[in-house]
C-alpha cells in the first residue's frame, strides 16, 4: 500500500471534517441585533439589464435586498457579504433619501414619484420592482431606526423644521404645476399636511414656486429638497402704531381709486387664500393691523408702520375721507356730463369735467360715508387711521396765540407802520384767536390749516390794519389814543375771521415804539410838566408842615389849653348862676318896682300937676323977664338966686345946650331930676354927664 493512500486512510476523514467545517463558516452569515448585511452575487446569474446599478434577485452585481439581524445561509463562495449598521433618525431629524437605481424620472420631474410596497425603503428589491424611480425622493424618514440599503438609496439627515413663537416659515415649492399668469404665489392646495406630505402636494396640483401658505409656529418634517424654507419673523405691530397694509397680489384696483376696497374673512390678512378668494385687490388696503403679532406672509403684503392718530386735550381732528360715494355736487357734475354725451359739445365738456375733477373741486362738509371732509370731528384720544384712505388735520380748539414782537420764539417781527405826521412806528401786538369744534370742518373747507389761516389771512389783515390805521393819524396821537386803534383793529379782525368760521377772542397793543427824537421832545414836555407839579406838590407840603408845627405847638400848650378851657366853663358857670340869681333878684325888685310905681306914679302925677302950674306960671314970669330984661339978663338974675339960695353948683349937673325954648329947658331938668334919685328917692352921687343936643 502506497504511503499516499495510507495517508488517505488515516487523514481523510479529518481532511474532509476540515473542509465541510470551512464550507459551513462560508455558507453562515451572522448578522448582529443593529446591523443589515449587504450582499454581492459573483457568480452563476443573470446579468443585470441595462443601466442599472443594483441588481435583483438572480442577477449577477450588488443585490437591492439586504440580510437582517439573524443567522442566514448563503451558497459558499458565491456571495460575498458587507455588514452595516441601521439608519438611524433622531427625533429632531428627517431623513431625505435619493435613490441610486430605479426607473428614470419622468420628463419635467425633479423628483421621483411614490410608489407602494417597499416599507419605507427598506425593501428595496420591492422597491425597485414596484417602479421606483431613480433620483431625489418625495417621501422622507420620519424620525426611527431603519433597515435601509445605503448601496441603493442615499440618505442624508437634515434637521426638522421648527418655526419658533413670533416666527414665520416662508416655503418655496421646487417641484410642481407652473403659477398662472398674472399671479405672483401659487395657488393653496388642501390635503398635504404643511407641506408635509410632498406627494400630495404635487398630486393635488401644487404649484411650483413662492407658496400663498406660510408655516406657522411649531415644527414641521419636511422634504427640504423639494420644500425651500426661510424662517422670518412675523409681523409685530408695536404700541400706539398702526400698520398699514399693500397686497402684493390680487384684483386689480380701479381707476382714480387710491385704496382697495375692504373684503373679509382674511383674518386680518393671515390667509393670504382667502384674500384672493374674496376679491381683494391689490395695492394699498382699507383695513389697517392694530398693535399685536400678525403671521402674515410678507410675499403676499407689505405691512408699514405708522404712528397712530392722536388727538390731545383741547384738539380735534378734522378728517378728510379719500373713500366713500362722492359728495352730491360732484355726482350732479358727473350726471350732467353723462347728459352731454352723444350731443353737441358733449365730448368738450366731459374733457371740461374731467379737468374739474383732476384739480380737485371744492369738497364741502359731508356726512360720515362720503367722501370729503367729514362733518363729524374725532375729539381727543387714539385713533388707529389709515394715513391712506384718510387724512387728518389736527385743529387746536383752545385760544391760539398769535404775536408780532422782538421775541426769538416769534414768527413776526413788530409791524412797522408810517404815521399821517411822516414818523415810521414799530408796534407789537398779539393776536388771540379760537376754533370751536363744530366750526373746524368748516375752517379747513375754507382756508385748509391753522397753518395757512395764519400765514395767508391774518398776518395780512393785522399788517394793513395797522398800517391803516396809523396813516390817518399823527404818531403821539397813536400812541395816545393806543386803546381806541386797538379797538378798530380787533373789530375789523372779528369780522374779517368770521368769514373762515374762526373766532377773534382779542387784538392787542403791548408795545408801541416811536421815533427817539420824538420821544425826547415828549419825555422833555412830560418833565417839565412833571417838575411843575412837583413845585407845586412842594408848595403844598411846606403848607402842610406849617400846619403840621402849628399843630404841634397847640399839643405842647394843650395843658394849658385845657386849664384855660375849665376855667372858661367855670366863669360860664358862675355867669350863669349870676344871671339865674339876678334875674330873681331883679325879678323880685320889679314886683316890688311895679307896687312902688303905682304909689308914685299917683304921688307924681299929683305933684307934676303942682309943677306943671308952678311951671307954667315961672315961664310966663319968665317969658315977661326975657321981655323986659333979655335973655341973658333972665339968665343973669336966676343964676344968681339959685347960687345965694345954695342950690347952683359950680360944676352942673347937666349941661343943656340948644335953642331958647322952654320946653326943651324944662325938658332936661325934669330928666335930671329923675334920673338923680335913686329907688329910695335920694339923689345920685354920679358925675355929671352931657346931654347932647337938643
């Protein structure tokens, strides 16, 4: 027996143990818990059809079927196996996968159409024998694990779409129908999840381009290849604005009309669909956004920021209205056109309407609803106006100050003016006027502004009013008549206002400048006036002071004043209790008198009549004496009797001067004889006294 097949013997069986245990390791294929094994045919198959990568069951190349976890037999030496591990997405991913084999992409397609069966790529020879089509995928990997051939699909992980609080998504579409003409965003198509589900998109007539939807806060697992998305933010109107919104798309706006018409159910233009839907129009819209956030799409408006309307305390708006129904004066203008048209001179004078129209008649005051300026003011508040359809002119209602001085804070300088007498006077004045608020509307249909009244009405009317004014009279009686000028002025100025609704509250005077030669010669005039009354106030109070030191000389002797007046109202007493004690006293006497009188008065009348003879028969003795003897013998011999008889003084008693009656000698000594006796009949020691002539 040959060494060769002893060794046979002995070895052979162990040979063949070796080699059926290297078979089996050939022909196992363990794949562990997290992997797929992709698998090569190298031998004994079919070829794999033209242009194609992968190949299927059969066919000779990389196969599209994988091996999943497990233990699997494969022929030895025919396969050749690759391990690797799952596709993994994370919960914040997507997976966008494009495949490497399949049919080709129909003409006008990016991406290739869903087809069933093929367990979300995982089954790729079912995928491929289903008519996958090769390229760019429309359907994605929600976040998990998968079993997916990375020989046949390429998958690229993207991050998921998260649209934050206060943001926007703006999405782009890259595949699907072509936008209409005339339209500027596709169209909104319903059933596609936000873009979610790109094959309903497309299946449903997306259309390819700036999409009408935006992407709201949240977060979104969309085919970024097929789906472009810009996060923006979304529109915030702040506090006391107001925005004022364009429409980038829609109906086209009339002619001569400057703001859309309002539609709704937009939603405050957050559905840019049903904008369109409803007929918007394009351009500058009616309704305006009030301070919030708005998710709106900016593709489809423009959204400005204004200040909102405010009206302080003592204002009001005065708001003119760019919509609304023209006023009846300008329908009736409209209608009498229409009227024209077809007949002669028709086509003139709807050019003539027209022409009317486009420099803007006159607006009157017109209800709320026309267009005009609204009768109805807006009083003080916030108003959140549309600057566009609107436009409101603030009108202080309170005293407007109006003042031409030398002031910087001014707008007018003083008024120069000329005087009758040929001197230039600067005067400053001041001007307080009102607006009431039911006169507003009607002040800017007349004149437009405060702005304009001031500058084109009243500064020309105070200027030729003083100017007026101070040519008709001299420059000292202007100044000096300065009250009376004021007063014509503010009359013409009330009347003149009124004509513009306007109320003249005053005109005033402050200041009236003259010439400085002028004034000289009147402070000269004036002081020289001055100084004579005050030599004459002097005058007055050195008269004063005299009064003053006389006075003050009575107080130092008041005490003596005093005593001196006591004792003048002692003596009045005691003259009064004299008097009181005479005229008792005398009363008394005269009592005792009139007793006394009667006894004598009989007593005398008995002796007068003894005298009486007596006398009578003396004087015709006498009388016969004066006669014989003459009178100054009579005379002679009496006196000579009387002195030897004792009765004749040297010095007389009574000295009788006169003619030679005898009556006017027995006259004056029978008065003698009376008034020489006293009450007791004694005769009186007076000295004599001299009677006068009788």
């Amino acid at each position: 027996m040959s060494e060769v097949v002893r060794f046979s013997l002995l070895y052979g069986p162990y040979v063949l143990g070796v080699a059926a245990v290297l078979l089996l390791m050939k022909a196992v294929v363990i794949v562990g818990g997290t992997q797929i094994a992709v698998i090569e045919r190298k031998y004994f198959g079919k070829d794999m059809a033209q242009g194609r990568v992968v190949a299927l069951s059969g066919e000779v190349g990389i196969q599209a079927r994988t091996l999943g976890p497990g233990l699997h037999m494969l022929v030895p030496f025919l396969y050749r196996v690759s391990k690797v591990p799952f596709t993994t997405i994370a919960q914040d991913e997507v997976g966008i996968l494009e495949s490497i084999d399949g049919d080709p992409v129909e003409p006008g397609k990016i991406f290739a159409k869903v087809v069933p069966g093929h367990n979300s790529f995982q089954e790729g020879e079912q995928f491929l024998k289903s008519g996958g089509e090769k390229g760019p995928q429309i359907q994605i990997l929600p976040p998990g694990t998968y079993r997916i051939n990375p020989v046949l699909f390429k998958v690229t992980r993207a991050k998921a779409i998260v649209v934050d609080k206060g943001r926007i998504g703006l999405v782009t579409a890259m595949d699907g129908h072509s936008i209409p003409p005339g339209r500027l965003l596709a169209q909104h198509v319903e059933g596609h999840a936000n873009f979610e589900d790109g094959q309903a998109f497309l299946n449903l007539g997306g259309q390819k381009g700036p999409q009408i939807d935006i992407l709201l806060p949240g977060t979104y697992r969309i085919n970024m290849a097929l789906f472009k998305v810009e996060i923006m933010d979304a529109t915030v109107i702040p506090a006391k604005s107001v925005g004022l919104v364009t429409a980038v798309d829609g109906e086209p706006l009339p002619d001569k009309e400057y703001v859309a018409k309002p539609v709704t159910g937009h939603s405050d233009f957050q559905d840019a669909s049903k904008f369109l839907h409803a007929g918007g129009q394009r351009g500058p819209q009616f309704d305006v956004l009030k301070p919030g956030t708005y998710y709106i799409n900016p593709l489809a408006f423009k959204v400005e920021l204004d200040n909102v309307a405010v009206v302080e305390r003592g204002q009001v708006a005065v708001v003119v209205s760019n919509v609304g129904e023209e006023p009846a004066q300008v329908r009736q203008l409209i209608e009498e056109a229409a009227k024209r048209e077809g007949t002669e001179g028709g086509e003139g004078a709807r050019e003539a309407l027209e022409g009317r129209l486009d420099l803007g008649i006159e607006r009157y005051v017109v209800p709320k609803g026309f267009r005009g300026i609204q009768q109805e003011v807006a009083g003080p508040g916030f108003y959140y106006l549309n600057l566009r359809a609107f436009m409101a002119y603030i009108v202080d209602t309170t005293n407007i100050t109006i003042d031409w001085d030398d002031s910087k804070e001014t707008r007018f300088d003083p008024l120069k003016v000329i005087s009758r007498d040929g001197f230039q006077i600067s005067v400053s004045v001041k001007v307080v006027i009102r607006v009431r608020p039911d006169q507003a509307p009607y002040m800017v249909a007349k004149i437009g502004s405060i702005e304009n009244l001031i500058l084109h009405v009243i500064h020309p009317m105070i200027d030729s009013s003083f100017r007026n004014q101070a040519s008709s009279t001299s420059a000292m009686n202007f100044m000096q008549d300065r009250q009376e000028e004021q007063r014509k002025a503010e009359e013409r100025a009330k009347a003149e206002l009124e004509k513009y609704h306007v109320e003249c509250v005053s005109v005033l005077i402050c200041q009236i400048n003259l010439p400085q030669d002028l004034m000289d010669t009147q402070t000269k005039k004036i002081i020289a006036q001055q100084q004579q009354a005050m030599y004459q106030d002097q005058q007055k109070a050195e008269q004063t002071r005299i009064a003053t030191e006389k006075t003050r000389a009575e107080a130092d002797q008041q005490k003596n004043l005093v005593e001196a007046e006591i004792g003048v109202k002692i003596a009045e007493q005691n003259k009064e209790k004299a008097i009181r004690f005479a005229e008792g006293e005398g009363e008394s006497i005269r009592l005792r008198a009139v007793g006394e009188a009667s006894g004598i008065k009989a007593r005398g009348e008995a002796e007068g009549a003894k005298i009486l003879a007596i006398g009578e028969a003396t004087a015709k003795a006498y009388e016969l004496q004066n006669k014989a003897v003459g009178q100054q013998g009579v005379t002679a011999i009496e006196i000579a009797k009387q002195i030897s008889s004792g009765n004749v003084k040297v010095t007389p008693d009574l000295l009788v001067q006169g003619g030679e009656s005898l009556g006017g000698l027995l006259s004056a000594y029978l008065t003698n004889l009376i008034t020489a006796k006293g009450p007791s009949g004694a005769a009186a020691s007076e000295p004599p006294k001299q009677a006068g002539k009788v």
